[in-house]
C-alpha cells in the first residue's frame, strides 16, 4: 500500500481577507499558516505533499513556502482551474471563481495513486489531528463491501472567529463515530451566547450546540474518492449551469454525503479537542500570531520549523 500523502487546499484568492492570505507570515521567522500544519503532518508521517493551487500564484507559493519545504519532503503543485470540467461541458464566460472543495481535490487525480488527506491551506488543525488521519488512513484500506474514508471533527466552539462568519460542515455521527450526515452551513457566527447559523443572509438566525461536532476539511481519502467526486460532477453541473451558472460550489461534503446515502463509503469521525486558528478574516491574524507564539514557547515547535 502506498503511503498517504497530503494535498493543500490553496486556490482561494482570500476575498474576505483582503489579499492573498495563504502567503501572509504568522511565525518570527515569516512561517506561514500552513507551514505548522504541514510540519504537523510531516511528523505524523507525510512525506509528500501537493498543493492545489492557480496558475498565476505558482511563482509566489514556491518563494513563500515550497521552496523551503522541498528540502525536507516531496512537494508537488496542480491547478484548479474553472475551465478543468468533464467532456461537454463549457465554463460561462462570466464565471470567475473555480466549483468549489470537491473540483480542488479533483485537480490532483493525474498525480495521487493512493491514499490522502486534504487540508485547507489558511487553517491551523493542530498535531492531534494528522497523527490520527495518517494512521487510519494506513490501517484502513478499502475494502469489497465498502470505500473506507476518515475525517477529523472539532468542537464547533473551538472553530469560530469573533470577526465575523466562517463556512463549516456539521455533522452527525453513530455512537461508534462513523459519520451519518454531513450538512455544509456557510455562515455560522459565533454569536452572544451561541454560534448560530443563516440560510438567508441574515434574515433569520438558527442556535446551534457549541459542542456539535464539524469538520474543517480535514479529510483522509482512498483514490476511490477521486473517481467517485469525478463521476459524479456532470450531475452537479447540470443543475449549477442551469439554476446558478457563476456562483454554484461543487462541496467535497456534497459527494460524500451522496457515498454515505448510496452505503458505498463509511468515514470514521476521528476527534481532536485541539482549538482551530484560521486567518478568514484580517482582524483574525493578531490572534493567530498570538497562539503560535505561545504554542512556540511551550515547545510544541521550534522557533525555526525547517531548520535540520
């Protein structure tokens, strides 16, 4: 069996943030965000990892962050592309964002041959998380019967921002953590006394648990995945190009919500208590910043990750 690798969500151009947020230093020594998780992951196990990223920031992630990486591990880079669609189908000239978390996985379907986890590349997950995705995903091939998938779930307390709303997928699960439903909600707020969710643009607000579990896209995957996501989006297109031809997403959720329905996959609910950082928003850096220099000077890391 082929060793998991790790691919890198990282093709957003941080419209909310205000620039290209992936490249904006949070450590002393101009470490970025993804850089800690992806030390993370190496430890746990990862020795390659593959960023899913657009052509025009190509130049600028390879100064920022793969450069240094190669040194330590096998660092490989694809493109999601709006264009990058099935046979027959065209993109509306007036489209300007690609289709969303499952087409970006899709992007790496040429160059992943096994198992691997996915991770967004502005959140901070925390050590526990890769350690446990890295073993599953070793141990847990797929078998006859059924694809045998994993996710990591956080509290929903430990993944908010005060400054504003974040997009998360709320899941439910079997008293033996096998994922029944995942529903992506993609304005949830922390709120006065509870995060609380919108599906019409603020018109009307919805409490949900602060201990109810979601997922930050942290995923682990056989490559069954990758051919079931690409089966499945001519389908999602039909209905995108028909009803909501510029905006509609393509939500990596979407295509295993559809597996679990079909009983085709099970995707264990690995925990992790670790608390998520994330730079969505501007006025979220300080905070970040603050975390990892706390975290830095209670060992978790070095001060410089790559130095040998």
């Amino acid at each position: 069996m082929q060793k998991p690798v790790l691919v890198v969500m990282a093709a957003g151009m941080g419209s909310r943030y205000g620039g290209l947020k992936q490249l904006d230093p949070v450590g002393n020594h101009g470490q970025l965000i993804m850089d800690y998780s992806i030390y993370d992951a190496h430890r746990a196990g990862f020795d390659t990892v593959i960023f899913v990223i657009k052509p025009e920031i190509e130049e600028a992630f390879r100064e920022g962050v793969g450069n240094r990486l190669e040194k330590v591990m096998d660092v490989k880079y694809v493109y999601q592309l709006k264009e990058d669609l099935p046979e027959g189908y065209h993109c509306p000239e007036e489209r300007v964002k690609p289709w969303g978390t499952a087409q970006a996985t899709l992007a790496v379907r040429n160059v992943v041959k096994g198992p691997f986890a996915v991770i967004n590349a502005d959140d901070y997950y925390g050590p526990d998380g890769f350690k446990a995705i890295y073993q599953y995903l070793t141990e847990n091939p797929d078998n006859d019967d059924r694809y045998e998938y994993a996710m990591v779930g956080y509290l929903l307390k430990n993944t908010v921002t005060e400054n504003g709303h974040v997009a998360r997928g709320v899941c439910e699960e079997t008293a033996d953590h096998f994922l029944t439903s995942v529903v992506e909600h993609t304005k949830i707020i922390k709120g006065e006394h509870c995060p609380q969710y919108t599906e019409d643009d603020g018109a009307t607000w919805h409490d949900l648990d602060e201990n109810t579990v979601v997922s930050m896209n942290l995923w682990g995957f056989q490559k069954s995945y990758l051919e079931e996501a690409m089966a499945r989006f001519p389908a999602f297109l039909d209905k995108a190009l028909a009803e909501n031809p510029t905006k509609a997403e393509f939500y990596l959720p979407t295509v295993v919500s559809q597996l679990l329905e079909e009983n085709k996959a099970r995707v264990k609910v690995l925990r992790s208590h670790d608390h998520w950082y994330g730079v969505t928003y501007k006025e979220d850096k300080p905070t970040v910043v603050a975390a990892i220099a706390q975290m830095t000077a209670e060992g978790l890391y070095p001060d410089c990750l790559w130095e040998k």
